[in-house]
C-alpha cells in the first residue's frame, strides 16, 4: 500500500529542516522551597496568604506589608499600626512589586507573586532610580553614586577577621571573592586587589550574624541572604546563618546559597548599580537555594559602564558572541530531541503500510 507523495515529502522536509527549528525555551515557573527544610524560614508563613486580594482581612497580611515597606513598595507612616486589611494601598504596592520583578500584574496575591516573595533575596531595596534608557532594566541608587576616582580605578577589598566563617577554608572563600570582582573588572576600567589592612580597605567583608549594627540585621536561613551599600561606603555584610557554598557537589544541603553568584550581585551594589527588573540578570533581587548565577548579562554590563566607562580590552561582540553560541547549543539539544521523536514516529507510521 503506498501513501500519498505529500507524506513522503512532509517526511523529507522535516528530516531536512529539524535542526533548523529554534526550540521554544521552558518557560520558568517559581516553585515554593521545599518545605521540610524551611521550618525557621522567616518568610515560610507568606503560603497561607495565597489567593487573598483587595477587600480580604486576613490575620498576618501586617507582615507582607512590613515586607513590602522594607523593600521599598509600601510607605507606612505608622509602623507600629499596621492592619491586617488588604486594601487599595496595599493593591497597589502588591502592582508596583509585580511590575518590578517582571510578574504578572494582577494586585493579588496569586501563586508566582507569593513564591517570589517567599524566595531568598538581597535585603537592599528596590526603590532605586531607572536609567534613562527605555529598553533596559538596570537601575542606579538615589543620586546615582559612584566612585569618583580617576580612571583607570583600583579598590582594595579586605575580609573582617573577627566576623567570617570556617566551614569554608580561607583560601575557597579568597578565590570566590577574587573571581567576582575580575567579573566586574573584566568590564570596566576598574580593578580590585586584596589587601590585609581592614581598616583602611575600600570595601570591607564579613558574614555577620542577627543585629550586628548597621539597622539591617540578618534573620538566619533564607530570607536576607546578603547587603550592601552605595559608593563610596564600601561595606559588605553577608548573613552568617547561610549555608554558604562554593561546590554543590560536595555541598548536599537543600537550604545552600552559592557564594560567589551573591558576592557577584553585591559588588553590583558597590559599585552604584540598584536591583534590575530582568530576571536573567545578576542584579536581580532573588536567588533560589542550590542555583548559581554568577555571568554578568548585557542588562548588568550596559549599566555598570554607563557609571565607569568600558574596560579597553572589552568588547561586546565578544559578550553577545559567547550569550549566543551557548544559548543556540541549548536550543539546539532541546529542538533536535522533539524533532527527532516526532520524526522517529512518523517512520514508524509510514513502516506499517510497507
């Protein structure tokens, strides 16, 4: 029995055509933190606000909106007085976050906007000022500081010797930090060496625990991984009670936060860039236990040379040379292994009738 000559043709079209289909990337869905390691997560309890909207009166809805006012969504003239109500003001600040880390604008409290308040984050808010540029995303602090040095800049970076950590050895710790400033050195004409003299370094690090000083205290796993401060002040505070990490294959903890991609995203802050809205982004506010996100985007390159200029040895054809080869190679395995299944079942069909 033969078929009709399209089949045969559709066969040969889609043999000759496969590898040239760009697959449909995965889309990214925020997933809760598994729950069985979150017990003492200070934003764990956020899950049973899901599905409340304008008119609710929930007990506890005072809590997001503390942590709204923190990140910079809700003014509260009365911190001491904070309903449980959720209303028109409240609506609004839930649209403002929404809009800013790139979730969909609904005003209520649906399943993506509650994940993502429930998910690890910076502890610096995001009330920061927008370029002037329509298409971008980055954004600088409040006066758009910068260190003001003569270009080429060098800064000197320091690690507290009373406040750090010793599951980690010094020298994993020295590296990590190392690589994060060259990423950022690698773009603009600024470099970065450590010296032993804290006191007078330019930018000083520690992992610090609760309150340790500074009207941002740390509140253990999860939650505020990290802050920093706008030029020129240099410090750095990482939270103690993380499970830092710089290997997940040998780190096996489900609650781990990969080091350097925070100490990347930190720097951003130390050198004037605010929280950008693409999510793709180191300077995105959030980062999900167990992930590394540690190459700087276009997003964050654009922003941190509009403040320093470009480094002379960089390119940006280079940069968006090396985002495409990676992301066609993606494509690529994605595309060929669903085009392949189908064709792998067509010839199946097409051997039942010779």
């Amino acid at each position: 029995m033969f078929l009709p000559f399209g089949f045969y043709f559709f066969i040969l079209f889609l043999l000759h055509t496969s590898q040239c289909f760009a697959a449909r990337r995965t889309p990214v869905f925020l997933s809760a933190p598994p729950a069985d390691s979150l017990i003492n997560y200070s934003w764990r309890s956020f899950e049973r606000f899901l599905n409340v909207k304008r008119g609710d009166h929930v007990n506890g809805i005072s809590q997001l909106k503390r942590y709204l006012h923190h990140f910079g969504y809700l003014p509260l003239h009365d911190y001491t007085n904070i309903t449980d109500a959720f209303d028109a003001h409240f609506e609004s600040a839930v649209v403002r976050y929404q809009a800013k880390l790139g979730l969909g604008i609904t005003g209520e409290l649906d399943s993506n906007t509650i994940f993502q308040m429930m998910a690890p984050r910076c502890g610096v808010p995001d009330n920061a000022v927008h370029s002037l540029h329509a298409s971008s995303h980055y954004v600088y602090f409040p006066g758009k500081p910068r260190w003001t040095r003569q270009i080429p800049m060098k800064l000197t970076y320091a690690f507290s010797p009373e406040n750090f950590i010793h599951y980690l050895s010094s020298p994993e710790i020295k590296e990590v930090f190392k690589r994060s400033f060259s990423r950022w050195g690698s773009v603009i004409p600024v470099s970065f060496e450590e010296t032993e003299d804290y006191s007078s370094a330019d930018i000083k690090v520690g992992f610090y625990s609760g309150d340790h000083g500074d009207g941002e205290p740390f509140d253990g796993v999860l939650g505020v991984l990290a802050h920093s401060f706008s030029p020129e002040n240099g410090n750095f505070h990482l939270d103690a009670g993380e499970t830092w990490a710089v290997d997940f294959k040998h780190e096996k903890s489900k609650v781990a936060i990969d080091l350097e991609s925070v100490a990347v995203h930190e720097i951003g802050h130390l050198l004037g860039l605010g929280h950008s809205s693409e999510e793709v982004a180191v300077m995105y506010p959030s980062l999900k236990p167990r992930m590394k996100k540690v190459d700087l985007s276009l997003d964050d390159i654009q922003g941190v040379q509009a403040l320093y200029g470009s480094n002379p040895n960089f390119t940006i054809g280079s940069q968006l040379e090396s985002d495409v080869s990676t992301n066609q190679a993606v494509d690529f395995r994605i595309g060929f292994s669903k085009w392949s299944t189908l064709i792998l079942t067509l010839v199946c069909i097409l051997s039942l009738y010779m």
